[in-house]
C-alpha cells in the first residue's frame, strides 16, 4: 500500500466524514455476505481481477471475488448527505490471510455521498479507521460547482484528510488548479499543493508556485516560494503572496515585483495590497513605481491606480524624472504620471541637474510634461548656475521659458551683481533678465551702494537698468552721510562710457544731513559725483539757499567741493527775523571747502542786497549795488574777505534803521523754505505748494532729461 505524505496540503477531493465512512463499511459488510452465500452456491465459478496498484493477498492465499456489485437498499435515499453509498464496483476482493484491515474495490468502482461522487479504477477501504486509498482515473464531482481528477487519492476518515497525488486537477466555479501533489482537509474546508502547482482563475489569472494553500469557503489562496501571477494587464513575482479570488485583491507580505504590461510600469514593494481586477494598490516600506522612461516614486506609503496611472505617496517621498534630470522630495505627493502634474506637500523640493536650480515650498504643483511649476508657503527657488535667489510666499515658475511670477514678500538676489529686488508681486524673465515688481518694490545695489524703494519697479540685468516710481525713493550711501532722493520716477542705468548714472523725475526731493534740495528733475552721474538739477532747483546748507533754472553740484569726500549755477541764479543767506544776504545773476559758481562757501563768481545782470556785519557783529546798514561781474572771497565761518564787482556799479546804502520794507528784498527775491525736507523721509510729502510752484515753473520751461 503506498504511503501519504502528513505534510501535503488539503482539497476538496472527497468530502467523507468518518461517520458517513462508518455507514459505508456496514454496506459493505452486507454485501460480503451475500457474496460469501453466493460463493458457497457457485464453486465453480473463477472470476479474473482486474489490474491493481497493490496486491491483495498473499500466493496461495484463499480469495474471494464477486463481479460487479449493484446494491440494492429497499427505501433508501441515496441523495442524503449523511451517508456513503457504493453505486457500483466490477469486483470485490477481501483476503483475510493477507490484511483484515481492507477490502479492495475493482473496476468501474463509484461511491456517492449526497451531491458528490466518487469513480476510480480500484479502491481499498479500511474499516477500522473509515479510511480509503482511490487508484486509476479518479475523479470527484461535487454536484456542478467542483470536479476533482488525479491518478491516486488518499482519504484518512479520522482526521478527514484527503490527499491527491499525480496528474492532479480541480475545477470549480472560481479556478483551476493543477499540480502533482495536493492535500485536503475537508474538516477545514482548506486545500493545500505543494512541489510546484498552477492556479487560474476565470478572470484569467494564472499564479504558478511551490506551495499553494486556498480556503474553499473564502476563496482565500496563499501563494509561497517562486510565485509568478499573470493577467492580461500584469506580470507579479514573489515568494509570498495572499490573493482573494473573489474581491481579486492580492496581499504582499515579501519583495515583490509588479510589471505593467500596458506602459511598462514597475512596482517594487515588500508590503501592501493589490487589486488585480482594478489595479488599485495600497504599498508600504517604501515601495517604489518606476516607469519605462526610468523615472521613479518613492514613499513610506503609497496608493497606486494602474488604470489611471496615478499615485499619492506619504513620508519622505522622492519622485525621479529621469528625462528632464529633475528630483522631487516631499512629505505627500500626489502624481498622474499621463498629465505629468504632481501635487507636493511639506517640506517640498525640486531639485533640476540639468539646469543646477532647486525648488523649495510648503506646498507645491509641478507639471514634468509642460515644464510648470507652482509653490505655496516659503518658497525658494536657488539658481546656482546664475547664482541668484528668488523667495516669496507664492511663486509661478515655468522651466521651459524660465519665466516666474511670484507674490508675496517676494525677493529676487543676484549674488554676482550684489543686486536684490523685493516686491509684493514680480514677474521675473531669467533669458532676458527683466524682473517686474509692484507693491513695496526695494532695488539694492549693494556693489553701488544705492537702494531704490517705490510701488512700481523694474530691473535689467543684461543692460544694468533699474527703475522705480510712485511714491519713489532713492538712498545713496556711498559717502559718509546717507542722500535720500525722492521723484516720481527714479532711473538708474550703466551708459555707454560705463558710468552709473542715476536719473530722477517729477517732483525730486532730496535730504543729507548738510544739504537738501528740490527740484523737477535731476541726473547723478556716480563716477564723477555730479549732481545736476533741473527747473527750479533749489538747494538749501544751513542758513543759505541757492535756486536757479539748473544747479550741478559736485561731491568730493562726502562734501560739496564746487556747484554752478548756469541760468538765473540766486544766493540768500538767512540771517534772522526778516533779514537776508540777497544776490543773483545769470551764471553763478561757487568754490566749497570744509563744507563752507569759500569764493563766488557771478556774471550777467548781478545784483546783490546785503547787511555787512560790523566789527562788533551787529548790523547797521543795508547795501544794494548792480554791476555786470562780482566775485566774493570768504574766510572760515563764512567772513567776507574781499568783494570786487565790475566793470560798472550802481547801488545805494541805506542805514538800516532808515530802510524801508520794500528796500529788503530784491526784484527776484523767493525763499521756499516751507518746502525744504527737514528729515530723510520728509522728501516723500509733496506738498500742494511745491506742486504749485513746479507747475508755475514747468509751464515757462520745459526739458526732457535722456
């Protein structure tokens, strides 16, 4: 009798409970008798046995044969599930010589047990364990759901464990099975193969393995040991594998390799499910999906649909785009690798090789295919090639162009210019290198030491042009004491000869300490450290005031060390209550030195009123003198050396006490001090007076500054 190995897994073979087995062998028993009386009747009658697996008794051994058995059971349902049932053998063999513990079976032997029945070639049954041994085309067909073949059964009734061996096939509603060795236990409803077996399903799905293991009730299989599962969708390799044949969802539990064989998509993962039906999958350990183009997605956990060819990764997640050298890093990442879009979030960064930029945010959407990309919260986008830096809380980039459009304390730094711009909002060309700003614009020119400040600015990096306007604020700290200079406009550009000229217009206001001015427009050429103004300009140092259609003053040292005034100058020096050194001309220059007037030269049309301070600093009299030339030297403190005026003189002295008011003031006479900035931030208030005048003087001339 061959033995059954302990260690073979279960099936559905032949559902024979020992009791049911019992009532089996008391049929049998019957049918002995009948044949041992038959026998005793009939001794000249030889039958021939058929051919068996085994031999049935000894040489020489008494047998007895019957041929073909039909029993017969008055009233007996042979459909009731709780009895066994032989419905048909050729011959029977029992040698008690040989073993007492079976009976063979022989020839066309069939069993029924409900819905169930059982054929084979031969059959040994033992009575004392409701045991039974099926040799020779088995087959088991319960009702239409299952049909069972293989070439030799094992059933052990103790423990209702069936064992089918060689050439091993089940079929039912949801698969087929095949292998050369399975094992059943109908107790548990649960079949176990091993040493190599095919499952397929009626989806299609074939799995081949070493060692399978299916719970019949719950359609439940494990897969162990070089398992391989095919769809018309994918191809999956492990070692272990869970599959529900009916929800179609395959449980990973070892390194486990999924192919696409629709775009040639793979997973790798060690954790997670998988629906085979759907393509939806939940991975864990840092699972991976990569793509036929290489690029790949990394994360503690991810959530995969094949159909869609989507993704949302969680926990320190890398996705690769292998084509444009692009990495992306985040918390959470979402991705639809068809649209190429991806939505980051938490610690967000783009890294792109090929370019030698990073991006950085809180939260951020990025298109590989259109080359787009769009952060949220802390952004930073590092240009290392460029060596320039662009912040702000919300930033548009698109790589393609290398155009960005951010908001929100936006900042744009350019190491290797020294150049910062800052804005609400900017619109930034990396090709051309023009970046737009609006709201709360600062432009620093580090390199220049000079800070642009306004709502609306623009900067050129290819030409070195800047330009900033309403409410306009230029601060210039190249010397000792910081210029503020306020226009409607500000300008500032590299010309031809590589000279930094800075240009302002409408309303220009400027404050440093010793020295403040207004006018309509003004021009700084930084290399030669000439201030030129334009259309009623006036300067204020102290106590004195010059203003003329056009002042150009020059800066040595942090000081003014000359200043020319060209058309319809005029000089007036306050020196208290109502009294004022008065003089004008058409051209005036005047020589500074430690920050004092040291020599005047006037010419056209001179007029001068003044009070010379007597010996005992007091004044006395009132002078007015006409002449075409006059010259003033003067020593520290401002003490008149010497006048000289020429060629002509005309002019009165008037004690002062005899003068009258209209003998104060000279034809040209103006003193605007109501619109001089006292502080730095003063050259921002434009006052209705000033607008006044600078429309009066507009209107008689007008020059356009280039």
């Amino acid at each position: 009798m061959t033995t059954c190995n302990e260690n073979s897994t279960n099936r559905r073979g032949c559902n024979l409970s020992t009791s049911l087995l019992n009532v089996f062998v008391v049929i049998l028993m019957m049918v002995c008798a009948t044949v041992e009386i038959q026998a005793q009747k009939n001794t000249n009658t030889t039958v021939a046995p058929a051919a068996q697996p085994v031999v049935a008794a000894k040489p020489g051994a008494t047998t007895q044969h019957i041929r073909r058995i039909t029993p017969q059971i008055p009233n007996a349902n042979r459909f009731d599930p709780g009895k066994v049932f032989l419905e048909n053998a050729d011959a029977l063999v029992f040698n008690e010589h040989r073993s007492t513990e079976y009976r063979v079976l022989r020839g066309n032997v069939k069993f029924r047990r409900g819905n169930m029945t059982l054929s084979c070639d031969s059959a040994y049954f033992y009575e004392a364990s409701s045991s039974l041994d099926a040799f020779g085309h088995v087959v088991m067909v319960q009702a239409d759901t299952m049909r069972v073949y293989c070439d030799r059964m094992h059933y052990f009734g103790d423990v209702e464990v069936a064992k089918l061996r060689r050439n091993v096939k089940v079929i039912n509603s949801s698969m087929t099975v095949t292998t050369d060795s399975l094992d059943y236990d109908m107790l548990n409803d649960v079949a176990r193969y091993f040493g190599g077996g095919t499952v397929v399903d009626h989806s299609g799905t074939r799995v081949t393995s070493s060692v399978g293991r299916y719970e019949m009730d719950t359609k439940k299989v494990q897969f162990t040991s070089n398992v391989n599962l095919t769809t018309d969708k994918i191809k999956l390799h492990t070692d272990v594998l869970d599959y529900d044949m009916r929800t179609h969802i395959a449980t990973i539990e070892d390194e486990t390799e999924i192919l696409s064989l629709e775009d040639g998509n793979k997973i790798y993962t060690s954790s997670g499910t998988y629906n085979l039906a759907t393509g939806q999958g939940t991975l864990y350990n840092r699972s991976t999906v990569k793509s036929r183009d290489g690029n790949t997605i990394v994360g503690d956990v991810m959530y995969y649909d094949r159909s869609k060819d989507t993704g949302h990764a969680q926990g320190n997640v890398v996705l690769t785009d292998q084509k444009n050298k692009q990495t992306l890093r985040g918390d959470d990442v979402y991705y639809d690798r068809r649209s190429g879009q991806s939505h980051a979030q938490g610690n967000v960064v783009i890294v792109d090789d090929k370019n030698q930029q990073t991006l950085r945010g809180d939260n951020v959407y990025y298109n590989r295919n259109k080359g787009e990309s769009h952060a949220q919260g802390n952004v930073v986008i590092t240009d290392e090639k460029n060596q320039q830096t662009l912040t702000g809380d919300e930033v548009f980039y698109d790589r393609r162009n290398e155009r960005s459009k951010a908001q929100g304390n936006v900042v744009l730094t350019d190491i290797k210019t020294q150049r910062v711009l800052k804005g609400d909002v900017m619109d930034y060309d990396r090709k051309t290198g023009v970046g737009n700003a609006r709201g709360h614009v600062v432009i620093t020119d580090a390199k220049n030491k000079v800070i642009l400040q306004g709502e609306v600015g623009y900067h050129n990096e290819k030409t070195n042009e800047s330009f900033v306007t309403e409410n306009a604020l230029a601060r210039e700290f190249s010397q000792k004491d910081t210029v503020y200079i306020h226009a409607d406009t500000l300008r500032m550009f590299t010309n031809g000869d590589n000279e930094r000229i800075m240009l302002a217009n409408k309303y220009v206001r400027f404050y440093r300490k010793d020295l403040q001015g207004v006018c309509d427009s003004a021009a700084v050429n930084e290399k030669d450290s000439i201030l030129n103004m334009y259309r009623h300009a006036v300067i204020w140092s102290e106590g004195r005031q010059i203003s003329g259609e056009e002042i150009n003053v020059h800066v040595k040292d942090s000081t003014v060390d000359w200043a020319t005034l060209p058309q319809n100058g005029l000089l007036i020096e306050h020196l208290g209550e109502d009294y004022y050194n008065q003089l004008s001309g058409r051209a005036m220059k005047a020589l500074f030195a430690d920050q004092e007037l040291r020599h005047l030269d006037v010419s056209g049309d001179v007029e001068a009123l003044f009070y010379p301070m007597e010996n005992d600093s007091t004044y006395n009299k009132l002078v007015n003198a006409n002449s075409a030339y006059l010259t003033i030297d003067l020593k520290p403190k401002q003490k008149v050396d010497k006048v000289k005026m020429w060629p002509d003189v005309t002019g009165t002295v008037v004690p002062l006490f005899l003068a009258k008011k209209s003998q104060l003031r000279i034809d040209r006479f103006r003193w605007y001090e109501s619109i001089r900035p006292k502080e730095p931030y003063d050259v921002l208030i434009v006052s209705d007076e000033m607008r006044q005048i600078f429309g009066e003087a507009v209107a008689k001339r007008r020059t356009v500054i280039k």
